[in-house]
C-alpha cells in the first residue's frame, strides 16, 4: 500500500533505467511509495529503447552511468531526436554527480531534471510534482503545439503571461521558438528581450536573439551574438550549430566545419561526430570525414542508437581515398547487421561497384551494380542514390550516370546538401564541366514546373494549375518545394472558389509528408497557419 497518497501521481506510467538491479528495485519501492503502481524497468539503454518504441510514459527514472555503450544522456538524445520519447515525458536523470547540470547544459538535450543520490521518496515526488505543475500550466499552450497552431499557441502564451507570471521564462521561451516558427523574428526578438530584462544570464535568450538576427538577414549581427555567447559559454553546443549555419549561409564550409569540432569537443556524441563527418565530407577533407564516422561507429557499436548511415559512409570514404579493400571490409561487417534492409543493401552494393573497380574486379563490379539498380528501384534520393550514379561513372557509363544524378536532384531540388553532393559525384568522377548540364538542368526543370503552375493559378487556370503540379507530384512525390507549391496553390483555389474537402485532405496528406521530410521546418509551419486561415475565411464566406 503506498504510504502517500496522491491521486495524481497514482495515474502515472512509468519506466526505471539502471543498470544495478538493486538499484532499480530500490527506485521502483520508492515509487511505489509514492502510489506509482505501473513501473516498466530497464538494465541498459538498448532495453529502455525497446520499451519506448512499445509503450508511452509518463515519466523516466534513468541512471546516467549505465555501464555500457550508451549513458543516460545518449540515450535522451537518442529518444528525442528519433521521436521515440514523446515531448511530455518527463525525463529525470539520476546521478552520483552533484555536478551533472553542467554535463546537461552543455547539451542540445536537456533532461527536464536530474535527482543526486541517494533518493528519497520525497525527492522524487518534489521533482514530478514540480514537473506535473507546470506541465499543467502550458498544458494549453502544448495542446496548441501538438495541433500545429502556432498562433494559437502564441495567444495562450499571452494569456499565461498575464495571469501566470510564476511562468514567465519558459512561456517567453515557448513564444520566441512559436514567433520564430511563424517567421515573425522581430516580435521574437522582443520576447528574447523580456526573458533578459527578468534574467540577464540566460543563455537560450541570448542565442535566441541571435537567431532572430538571421531569420532577419542581419547576418553580422547573427554572427556577432553568437560569438559573444560562446565567449562565456564555451560549453554551449547549439551555439556552435548557428555558427556553423551561418556559415554554411554563406558557402564557408570551412569555417561550418571548425564551428562543429569545436561542439564535438564539448560533446563528442555520435550525432556530433556524424555531423562534423557530413561536412568533411562535402568539403573534401577526406581523412577528417573517415575519423569522424569512425568515431561514430565506435560510439554506437553494440548498440540500438547504431545507424548504417555511418558505416555506408565510412566505406564510401575509404573508397575515396583508394583504401577499397578496406571498403569492402566495412561494408561485409556491417551487412551482418544491416543485410536485411533494402535501403543498405541498395547502397552497399553502389559502393561495392566502386570498390571493385579499383580493385580491377570488372566482371564484380557489373554485377554488383545491376543488383544496386534492382534494389533501388523508385526509393527516395539519398546517398545511395547519389552512390549509384557515382558507381555508373565507374563503370564508364556515363548517360546512366547522368539520369540516375539528374532524377536524384529533381527529387528534391531545393535540399541544398543534395544538390551540392550532386556536384561532389562530378567532380570525383572527372565530369565536373558536366554540372550544369546536369545538376543546373535538373534543378531549372522542376522550377519551371512549379512556376508554369503559378502562371495558370493567376491567370484564373485552376484547374491546369492544379493538374500540373498534382502531375508533378506523381513523378516527384517527395519533392519538399512541389508539396509546398501544391499545398498553396490548393488553398488559393479554395479561397477562390470556396470549400473543397477532397482539396482539404489532400493539403493535409502535403503537410503531413512535409513534417516528416522537413522536421521542424517554418516554411511547413507557414503553410499550416496558411491553411487554417484559408478555412476561417471560407467558413465566414459561407
């Protein structure tokens, strides 16, 4: 029976992860105690993963020293950033390290609080009820979120603001992030503004003044803020990410890549490692790219956080560098894991082409690639994809080489990374001066779509306009700048001629597409404001 009651702890689901199994039993007791029944426990990070992709919890009890490939920090950063650990899961860290909050602050992915050992029950129910209550306080705010109401979300913030004050710092930084979303970086920059005139030393503040400086195109201004952060708070990672942004903006990948060392100095997670690997990568910095996905390998070896991403890459570099024998190696390795997924198997047997034929393997390399092509078949542009197209050019055939590099671009031909790999492929195959032929053309191709599209919709063609784009999308399904144009011109038809619900559920169906293929993205964040608005104005009409 728990010796405290409380209803509104009693409801709550919850998972236990350490690695000591007196020190699970011992959490679960206290929890227990406090009337929480339904505890779910965890020995490692690989275990908790599988608990989260089966079951939704209220709240996380994990150890941060779990003995293992991966800690308690990897693994938030993990359940996070992979959507596997829903935003209104309380996440508490448990440590021996009264020193912890400087371990989470220099993180891109906070715990929501971290308890000191030894626990109490005390200590855990001050904590959940902390959390419970100002989980209650945004409850309204989130619910807006969740529903993609940006602005509705702004209004409850206001609201708060108002009669809620004890809540000011996390509303105001809820607002800035909405406000940003919305493209309204001015109003933001005014909410970064308030939270310094309550607190001076906020560093989230800080940076998000920065932020709005970019989204504002005062790029100096960015760059300039940024760094004044970074002077104080060395450790502050997101910091180095707008660096490197900034950069990137401004086509120095040179100075994006020091940006992300120096995060992987204060952070040297696979993620980290992985980005600063991508960047090398591109940039052609061929020994740093192989280090960087090394260390990613190594990171995640043996466990569930692992992505084959990491050993395609590092084969694809070794190749690079002439070390293919080596290549083949990796990629043998890593099929014991990966072998059953389409997607490695496509890429793997695209690199193996291009090993092989350093190797002098001709008759290897033909057949390899004919069991690319077979894999590949109409899967999504990405660098196995780009990995076939560079193994053509291997083989000496160009004109396939040439169409599997040209219907990759115009897949997706606003993702500027995309097209700039497009062009390494060129490049590294001694077919640079057949970039504009190929990656400009592809990309112009789809613009003149899109714009032809436009042309009809303002000369009152909808229904051309529509055909057009909705053709497109059959050849093109997940290109991010079709969806979006669709998405628009749907609902200028239907602000035009009035309510349409077929048209309706197909913007829904762009939108939802979009939220997977450009997380986080404004541009879809706009186009949802952009729908509700649409169905206001239609509702009045009618």
């Amino acid at each position: 029976m728990p010796t405290i009651a409380n209803q509104r702890l009693a409801k709550l689901r919850s998972l236990v992860v350490d690695d000591s199994a007196a020190m699970r039993q011992n959490m679960r007791n206290q929890l227990g105690q406090l009337g929480i029944n339904s505890v779910d426990q965890a020995s490692s990070a690989n275990e908790a993963i599988k608990c989260l992709r089966q079951e939704s919890y209220d709240v996380i009890l994990c150890d941060y020293n779990l003995n293992s490939e991966t800690d308690g920090q990897q693994l938030l950063e993990y359940g996070r950033s992979q959507g596997i650990l829903s935003p209104a899961t309380m996440f508490i860290m448990v440590t021996a390290e009264s020193s912890y909050d400087l371990v989470a602050s220099a993180a891109e992915f906070q715990p929501d609080a971290y308890l000191v050992k030894p626990l109490t029950g005390a200590k855990i129910a001050d904590r959940i009820e902390r959390l419970l209550d100002r989980q209650n306080a945004l409850r309204t705010v989130n619910g807006r979120l969740k529903l993609k109401d940006i602005a509705g979300a702004i209004s409850e913030c206001d609201r708060i603001l108002e009669q809620e004050p004890k809540w000011a710092l996390e509303v105001l930084r809820i607002k800035g992030r909405a406000l940003l979303e919305l493209g309204n970086a001015e109003d933001a920059q005014q909410a970064y503004f308030r939270a310094l005139s309550i607190r001076d030393d906020l560093v989230w503040a800080k940076l998000g003044v920065a932020r709005c400086e970019h989204a504002l195109g005062h790029a100096e201004d960015a760059k300039k803020n940024v760094l004044e952060v970074l002077e104080k708070n060395a450790k502050y990672v997101v910091a180095y990410d707008l660096l490197a942004q900034l950069a990137e903006d401004e086509g120095n990948e040179q100075e994006a890549l020091e940006a992300l060392n120096r995060s992987y100095k204060v952070v040297p997670s696979a993620r980290r490692s992985r980005m600063v690997g991508e960047v090398a990568y591109r940039t052609g910095n061929l020994d740093q790219a192989r280090d960087s996905f090394d260390k990613a390998l190594s990171h995640t070896r043996g466990s569930l956080t692992s992505q084959p991403s990491d050993a395609l890459m590092l084969a694809q570099v070794h190749v690079d560098t002439g070390d293919a024998d080596l290549a083949l190696k990796v990629l043998s390795s890593a099929a014991k894991e990966y072998g059953d997924s389409n997607a490695f198997a496509g890429a793997q047997a695209a690199i193996e082409v291009q090993a092989h034929v350093r190797l002098g393997n001709l008759d290897a390399a033909r057949k390899a690639f004919e069991d690319a092509k077979a894999i590949a078949g109409d899967a999504r542009a990405d660098t196995a994809t780009l990995a076939l197209a560079k193994a053509a050019f291997a083989l000496g055939r160009d004109d396939e080489g040439a169409a599997i590099l040209s219907s990759a671009v115009q897949s997706d031909h606003e993702n500027k990374k995309l097209v700039s790999l497009a062009r390494k492929v060129l490049k590294d195959s001694g077919k640079e001066a057949l970039s504009a032929d190929i990656v400009d053309n592809a990309v112009n191709t789809v613009m003149e779509i899109v714009e032809e599209a436009n042309v009809l919709m303002r000369k009152a063609h909808f229904d051309e306009s529509l055909a057009k784009l909705e053709g497109a999308l059959q050849r093109l399904p997940e290109n991010t700048g079709v969806l979006l144009a669709a998405a628009q011109l749907h609902l200028l038809w239907m602000s035009q001629k009035g309510l349409n619900l077929e048209y309706v559920e197909k913007v829904n169906s762009y939108l939802s597409k979009l939220d997977t293929l450009m997380p986080g993205s404004e541009r879809v964040a706009k186009m949802y404001r952009f729908l509700r608005e649409t169905l206001s104005r239609v509702a009045r009409k009618n």
